[in-house]
C-alpha cells in the first residue's frame, strides 16, 4: 500500500515524497524518490537517524535509497505516522559521509579474483588497469544489508561496472571483493554470489563478538590497497 493510497497529503511534489509500503502489520518501507544519489542516500540517513527516536519504532533498517522502519506492535494510525514521515522527508537536512576511513588490503586475481579477466574482457581495459582504477578509488558505504556486515559501497568508476551474473558463482569465498552493476563490495559469507570477483580480503567484515560486529556502517568510507597482484 503506499501513501497515495494511504490518502495521506503529500507535502511538496508527488515526485519528491518518499514512497511508503506496509510490510506485514510491525514493518514500513519508505522509499527515496527518483535514482539512486548519494544525497538522496544522506537524506535517507538522516531520516533514519530521527524515525530511530520515535516512540514505537524498535529498529530502522538502512537499505541502498530506502530504509525500513520495524515496529514493537502495530502502529495506531498509519495514515498519520506516514505524512509524519513524509513531513520530516522534506525538512531533515541530509547527513554527509563523514564516518570512519577503512583501508582494505586486496589481493587481486588469481584463485579468488577469478572474474578479473571478465570485467577487464568487458571494459576493453588490461587487468593491471582494472586492479589501478579500482585501488584508486574512494567508495562510501551507502548501507549495510543483504548479509550481516556486507557494505553496499558506491563510487565505482563507471569504467569498470560489470552486470552481476545471470548464474551465480556457487562457492564464493567470504572477502572476496566484487563489483555488482555501479557498486562494489566485500563478501562476508561463503556462499553462492552473484557479483564478480576480483581479488580477496583477508580483513573480516563482519565479528559477532566485538562491541560493533559490523566493520562498515553506512556513511563509512572505504579505500582499497593493492597488496598483491596475482595475474
């Protein structure tokens, strides 16, 4: 169900309001209009950030341009906690990418980067250039989703994006480092992926023990340092 349905007044534009779905009776989905930008990202933040405080509201899940709200129990009256929303879409200043810097050693190729020749076959660039253009970036982590600790980071240089797989690799190691579309990533699980591999990361992602379990967090920067190439 989104807002219009809702019959909630939108505050602005339609094409400026979030979109927002109910899932279940204790879950909202609300949306950030329009593509993916990093403001509209630091807007979703912020907003996150504020609906966080609110009374029954248990948790707000970050995602890559929307943010789920998780309730203790259902909420009164939908229609006035959507246009709440909505109201505090369009006056939250957004949040810049202002975290903690990670520096992230990579081995590139070899066993684990087994799809370097493909993204480089793609781009029409040598490996050695796929390896220096992804090093020299500078990603923000936009969320942290899918698996526990797994960083969706943008900043990609549009040179080196790969579409994800149509059949995914069945046994990706955990810290192998991918792109996927305009994003990349480390993977924390072994498990079956989607994303190419390009190298491998020795650093964990993702420690249930420690006070933060999550290395990355959304706002974080990440940089990537060749630590060894394997071609």
């Amino acid at each position: 169900m989104s807002i219009n349905q809702l019959n909630v007044p939108f505050v602005g534009t339609i094409e400026k309001s979030p979109k927002i779905s109910l899932i279940g009776t204790l879950a909202m989905l609300v949306e950030a209009p329009g593509d993916f930008d990093l403001v509209q990202q630091g807007r979703i933040w912020a907003l996150a950030d504020a609906v966080s405080t609110w009374p029954n509201v248990q948790e707000a899940v970050i995602g890559v341009t929307n943010v789920m709200l998780v309730f203790e129990q259902p909420p009164a009256d939908i229609g006035m906690l959507s246009a709440s929303i909505v109201e505090l879409w369009h006056r939250v200043p957004g949040r810049k990418a202002d975290g903690k810097l990670i520096e992230i050693p990579v081995v590139y190729g070899g066993e684990l980067g087994f799809d370097l020749p493909a993204v480089a076959k793609r781009a029409g660039l040598s490996e050695r250039d796929v390896i220096r253009i992804h090093s020299e970036g500078e990603y923000t982590v936009c969320a942290v989703a899918s698996s526990p600790g797994f960083g969706y980071l943008h900043g990609l240089d549009p040179r080196i994006y790969m579409p994800r797989k149509s059949v995914p690799s069945l046994n990706m190691r955990a810290g192998s480092v991918t792109i996927g579309g305009m994003q990349t990533g480390v993977a924390v699980l072994t498990s079956p992926n989607g994303w190419n591999a390009i190298g491998w990361a020795s650093i964990a992602m993702f420690d249930p023990s420690s006070e933060q379990p999550s290395l990355m967090l959304p706002g974080d920067r990440v940089k990537f340092r060749i630590d060894r190439i394997e071609l």
